[in-house]
C-alpha cells in the first residue's frame, strides 16, 4: 500500500511570494521507479500588472542514478483580475536522459 506524503508553505509579504514545497513519494515518482524525493522553492514579485516568477525544483531518487532538476522563469501580464497572458521558460536536467527537456510557452488565461 503506496501513500505519497506533501507538505507546501506560501507566505505573501507585500509584492513578493514565496513558495515552498517537499513531497515523499512512493508511487508516481520522476523517475520509472518512481519513489523518492521532491523539493520545490519559489519566488513571484508583483509591479503593477507584471508579475516575475522564478521557480527551482530537485528530485532525489530512491533508486540509483534517477535524480533530476528543473529551473522555471516566467512572467505574468494581467489585463485585469481574471484575464492574463503566461510567458515561461523550462528547464529540465536528468541522470535519465531521456526525461531531459526544454520548454517555452506561451498562453493567455481567462477565468470565468
């Protein structure tokens, strides 16, 4: 019987945010293991409509050679409270190398 454990913390002091997060997990991992360890951190700043956002992720295997890291930068343009246009940028390093991978994205959000 597999059970993933999470625990997340956000704090909010004034224009910036910041996020942290770890997970045990024992099922649904990074790696075809798929048990081991995630720790998250992040960091948003807010100026007027613009909010800057960087993120750093590791995850630590229990199986040999499956660690990973990610580095996110993105930013937000908010045209109002429920309207915002997404830019990011991605990067993800494993000892797998086939989970290696680079993303750029762009989008535009619309909450109803």
């Amino acid at each position: 019987n597999k059970t993933n454990t999470k625990f997340g913390l956000q704090i909010h002091a004034g224009q910036i945010t910041y996020v942290f997060q770890t997970e045990n997990v024992e099922e649904g991992g990074f790696d075809p293991a798929g048990a081991g360890n995630f720790l998250y951190g992040g960091i948003a700043y807010r100026v007027d409509s613009i909010n800057y956002v960087a993120q750093i992720g590791n995850y630590r295997s229990k199986a040999a050679n499956s660690d990973g890291s990610y580095l996110a930068l993105g930013i937000q343009y908010f045209f109002a409270n429920n309207i915002w246009l997404n830019a990011g940028y991605r990067d993800t390093q494993s000892d797998v190398d086939s989970l290696n991978s680079t993303a750029i994205v762009v989008g535009l959000n619309y909450n109803f």
